[in-house]
C-alpha cells in the first residue's frame, strides 16, 4: 500500500503549483501595491521551476496516488513537463508592461490588462485608474490555479477528479478573459460567452459521468474498461454518457461544432490570456481525451472512433477555410488553432494501432504547437498604437519593412503552422498523419494534408502584407519588448527549430512515455 509520504511525493508538482496560487493571494491581501507585480512573478516562475524539477525527479514513474484517482505514468509526466515548460514564457507575457507611444510623440509603459476591473468601460473611474497607473495583479494568482487544474487534468484516473480539474482550470480563466485594457466591452463579451458555453460543456461533461457511473457502478476508468469488457451487448447507457463526456471534451479543444468560443474569446481576451488559453489549455484538455479513449473506452473504440473521424475532418475543412475569411490577425490565429484541433484529432484516433503511436505522436505535436503558437501571440501582443493593441490585419502593412526582424519571427512562426519542412510544425503533422494512416486513416490523412494547403495560403498571405506591402498612417508600431517577453519568443524561436531539424530525441522521448498506467 503506498504511503501517505510517497503520495505527497507524487502529487509534488501540482501540489507546488496550487501552493503558490495560494501564496499569490496571501500577496494581494499583504503585499503593498508597489511590489505585488514583482512578487508575484517572482514567485510563479520559482513555484513552475520547482514544479519541473519535480516532474524531472519522477520521470520513469508508475504509479498512482490519492487512492487510485492520479495516476503517475509517461503521459501524465510528459503533459505536465509540456504544461509547466510552455506555462513558464507564458508567465513572462502576463507580466509584459510594454512601451506604448503616444499622441505627443512621448513614451509610457501600459500592460495588456484593464486598472481596475470592476469599473465601467470608458468611465472616469477607469481613466483615473489608467493615469494612476494602477496594475491588475490578480491575474497572476488565477493564472497559477488554473496551471494547476490544467496539470492534474490529464492525470485525473477517475471521472469525478476529472471534473474538479476541468471547473479549476476554466473558472480562472473565464475571469481573466474579461480583463483586457482595450475594447473592454468585447473583452467582457467575450468572457461572458466563454462561461456561458464552458458550463453547458460542464453540464454536459457531468452528465456523462453520471450515465457511466450508472452503466459501471464506478467512475474510476479502469472500472469502466472492464464493465465494457464484460457487457458483450446492453451498451446503450455507455454510448450516452460517451457522446456526453466528448462533448465536454471538445468544447474544450475547441472542434467543431463545438467551436464557436473560440474566435470570439481569443480576440477579446488580453493576448497573453490568449497564449495561455491556446497552448497549455489544449495540451491539458487533448490529455484528458487521451486517458478517457485509450484507458476507460478501448472496448468502445467501433463506436468512437468513427465519430471522431467525422469531427477532425469537420474540424480541419472548416477551421482553414474560414481563417482565410478574416481580417484580424488574432481571429485568423483562432480559427488556424481551430484547425490544429482536427490535425490533432487525428492522432487521437490513432488510439489502441501501431503500439502507442497515437499517444507518442499527439504528445509531441502539443508540445510542438505550444510553443509556436505562445511565440505568435508574444509577437501579436507587440504591435500597438497609442491606445494599445493591435490586431486589424491591414494594420499589419509593411510591418516587416519597419521592424524585419520581429516580422521575420512571426513569419516563422506562421510556417510552422504551416507545416513547412525544418520546422516543428511539419514534424508533428509528419507524426500525426503517419499515426493515423497506420491505424487505417488515409482518408483524414489526405483531407488533412488538403487543408494544410489550405491554410498555408492565409499564412502566407500574412507574411506578403509584412514584407512586400508598403507601411502607411496606419500602420501598427512594434514597440519594444521587455527582457522577459524577449525571452520567451528566443524560446519559442529556439524549440520551433529544433524540433524541426532535430526532432528525433524528444519523438523518442515521446514514445518512451506513450504507455498509459
């Protein structure tokens, strides 16, 4: 019987996290104002640093905790490495206080976040905030509960855990999607939205529990597997409450059609919130999919898998062709992370073929597109005028004439969404596709590679307006960025190439850490 001891030992990484959540809310109550920003900072990034290095310390790990609820194995540990890694920059960009020029030519530091949140858009208790120059530090402690929830997310082995991780990784984050300094209204639009559609995903998640509960008599996964194991026929109550959790499921990651959050939020949230939300949260939510299809419903897989097939290909046509559509960048990005969904999909259908390959190949295209897209959003959250961001694609002309080395690592970035041989991206597609085309999905693998070379086209395009587009009146400043928002786009640069051009260790540091408990 394991210890309580080894549990805590166990459990160290999201204890860590959700340990300085807490003193993150010690610090707004005691903290003067002055010194909260750095504090807070500084006590994020020491509290994810230790949390790797727990995550380190486990590595090779099989085992589970709090009675059978957490499992410690390989993608648990390669998921939190992925989510703690990426949540680092990301921690750095919530903290970005840019140089913003104003109409007399002079400079101020202004952030991505709104003085005082409970005032009203436009009001004369927002402008006297803004010029007293009052920071909006509680992002920081939700920030560090929601990584929490994210890292206990996919290590969850049962459906109840799973949902307190899934309520404590959203309800943060619907708050922090309403704090944008600019267009406050369609930053609070899009929060309420975000709440609105999570807790009908919710809903619908609990539901599914209850269906599986009520089919197993248990909500632990490997109970469940064996109950489908055992019931040759009489499967109804399973195939409800399946159909019900990957509802849940895929409003999270954003498929179609349970898609419609996410351009809406992604603009209208602060852009270091979008980072936040389009990397670790995808990452978390695809492991969550990972254990629930490959351990709790093997038995299921002619059920589901046919379903699964119908959503990515959905979600691949309809993310790229749309994203061509749009005339802002953020937007654009949104519907390419919709895109990436199905791409991502398809590798999750690649469950119980080829040995692990599915789990391997989608474990290495999350953390891949992790740190692509927190670099894209770093660089999106540069461009500014003297009001703050800005997104509006025209404003993105001659930017790269203007500023050709910022331009030059967006351009890379968008690449490698494309897919475009030497950088990560095309090595996690190259994964995914080979995944899924051993598993008996050629169809998904030419209908992916289709809409690949459907979106290289807005990516491109992007790239044009930067480069061979003359600036104008209009035309954004990049401003610029801090030693910390440096850092984390030199990561993102740095990981985006070398996974491109040397991907071979961490695809077999991937398969090593394919094999669920």
């Amino acid at each position: 019987m394991t210890t309580p001891e080894v549990q805590y030992g166990l459990l160290a990484p999201m204890l860590i996290v959700f340990s300085v959540a807490v003193l993150g809310v010690l610090v707004e109550a005691f903290v003067p104002l002055r010194a909260r920003r750095i504090t807070h900072v500084g006590l994020a990034l020491a509290g994810l640093v230790a949390a790797l290095a727990a995550i380190l310390g486990l590595a090779g790990t099989e085992a589970s905790a709090m009675s059978g609820a957490v499992a410690i194995d390989g993608p648990t540990l390669f998921l939190q490495g992925t989510i703690v890694l990426v949540s680092i920059p990301a921690i750095a960009l919530l903290a970005e206080r840019t140089v913003a020029v104003t109409g007399a030519g002079a400079e101020r530091r202004i952030d991505s976040f709104t003085p005082q949140a409970s005032t009203t858009p436009g009001s004369v208790a927002e402008k006297e905030a803004i010029d007293a120059g009052v920071a909006q530090t509680e992002v920081f402690p939700l920030a560090m509960f929601a990584i929490g929830g994210m890292l206990l997310f996919p290590a969850a082995t049962d459906l109840l855990t799973m949902f307190v991780a899934l309520e404590v990784l959203s309800l943060p984050l619907y708050l922090l999607c309403g704090l944008a300094r600019r267009r406050r209204l369609l930053s609070q639009e899009a929060a309420l939205k975000y709440f609105l559609l999570g807790a009908f995903s919710s809903a619908f998640f609990l539901f599914g529990v209850a269906f599986l509960y009520g089919y197993a008599g248990t909500v632990r996964l490997d109970g469940i597997a064996d109950a489908i194991a055992v019931d040759g026929q009489g499967r109804s109550l399973a195939l409800i409450g399946t159909a019900l959790l990957a509802v849940g499921l895929l409003f999270k990651v954003g498929a179609v059609p349970f898609h419609s959050w996410i351009p809406d939020v992604y603009q209208g949230a602060p852009t270091p919130v979008t980072a936040l939300m389009a990397t670790v949260t995808k990452v978390a939510a695809f492991g969550a999919i990972l254990r629930i299809f490959g351990v709790a419903l093997p038995g299921l897989e002619s059920s589901w898998r046919p379903m699964l097939w119908v959503v990515a290909i959905a979600t691949m046509v309809l993310g790229s062709v749309v994203a061509v559509t749009q005339t802002d960048v953020k937007r654009m990005l949104a519907y390419s992370s919709v895109a990436h969904t199905g791409f991502i999909l398809t590798g999750v259908t690649a469950l119980g073929d080829v040995g692990d390959s599915g789990v391997s190949a989608t474990m290495f295209y999350l953390l891949a597109y992790a740190f692509s897209t927190l670099g894209g959003f770093a660089i999106i959250g540069l461009a500014r005028d003297e009001r703050g961001e800005v997104s509006d694609l025209e404003r993105w002309a001659g930017i790269g004439r203007r500023s050709p080395l910022v331009a030059a690592v967006f351009g890379l970035f968008l690449l490698s969404f494309a897919g475009i041989p030497l950088t990560s991206g095309f090595i996690g597609k190259f994964a995914v596709f080979s995944a899924a085309s051993g598993a008996g999905g050629a169809a998904l693998v030419v209908v992916g590679v289709v809409c690949s070379a459907i979106a290289a086209f807005f990516y491109v395009r992007v790239i044009v307006l930067m480069f061979f587009t003359d600036p104008g009146e209009r035309t954004a400043t990049i401003v610029r960025p801090t030693a910390s928002v440096s850092c984390a786009i030199g990561v993102s640069v740095v990981v985006t190439v070398a996974l491109g051009v040397f991907p071979q260790p961490v695809l077999d540091l991937a398969a090593r850490a394919g094999n669920f408990l």
